[in-house]
C-alpha cells in the first residue's frame, strides 16, 4: 500500500493510469460490459462500484482540459425507459474533483463499443446501475 492513494486503486490500475499519455482513453465499465471481447488491455476491479472508483481514479488522473468534453457518457438506447440517476452522481464527483461542471458527451451505443476497442483499456467494475459506462479522457499535469 502507498500512502495518499486508495485502496480501490489496485497495482495493475495504477501502473496503466501512469502508462497512459495525454489524450488517451480509458473505459471504466460496468458489470454488464463486454470488457473482454471490447478491451485490448482489461483490467478487473470486480466487486468495485463505480462511484467511488470514478472518485479514486480522479485524485490521480486529469481529465484533457482542451477538449469540450472529456468524459464521454453511452446514451440510453431510443426507447429504453430506464433512468440514470447514476449519471448525476458521476457528475457531482468530477465536478468536486476537477471543477469541470458539464464534462459529458453523450455516445451512441455501438459507437461507444467501437471507441471502447481503440482505448487504452478497459476497467470492469462490479457496478450493477445501467447506463454506467464511462469513457475518460486523459489530459496533462500542468
């Protein structure tokens, strides 16, 4: 363990969030996911909820200051009733952490998959809430 660095952060995870340079992208998925199949480097963070991943990752990670939108949300299917409450929780996260109040796009469903593929990897978490995947894009230390 390090000091100053949670525990949800596992070694695997750290080692690919320092690995990764601006502009690069990272998955953090949840359980129902096609990480694997998707992913060209998956790491597991079973059982971890999104929330407070999201938050852990954010004490390290910068989100790319020169691009509008630097988290990229899947879009709810057209038709599907479900709601996303979780989306706000997301939101109130990223914005405490890094300030950024409207950080979201909005991605189509397989255009989502289809970034997932060209990200650095894939984080699949243990998150049960649909709708909770979330793309981050890396920026720099300044």
């Amino acid at each position: 363990m390090l000091k100053g660095i949670s525990p949800l952060i596992s070694p695997e995870l750290i080692k690919v969030l320092m690995e990764m340079g601006h502009g690069d992208e990272i998955v953090l998925a949840d359980g129902n996911f096609p990480g694997a199949s998707h992913g060209k480097l998956l790491v597991r963070c079973d059982g971890q909820p999104m929330p407070e991943l999201l938050g852990a990752i954010l004490d390290l990670f910068p989100l790319d200051p020169y691009v509008e939108r630097p988290v990229s949300l899947m879009a709810v299917v057209p038709g599907d009733p479900v709601e996303t409450p979780i989306w706000n929780t997301y939101k109130e996260i990223i914005a405490n952490k890094t300030g950024n109040e409207e950080p979201f796009e909005h991605v189509e469903r397989f255009q989502f998959y289809e970034r997932a593929k060209q990200a650095y990897a894939v984080v699949m978490t243990g998150e049960k809430a649909l709708y909770a995947n979330l793309i981050l894009k890396k920026g720099v230390i300044s």
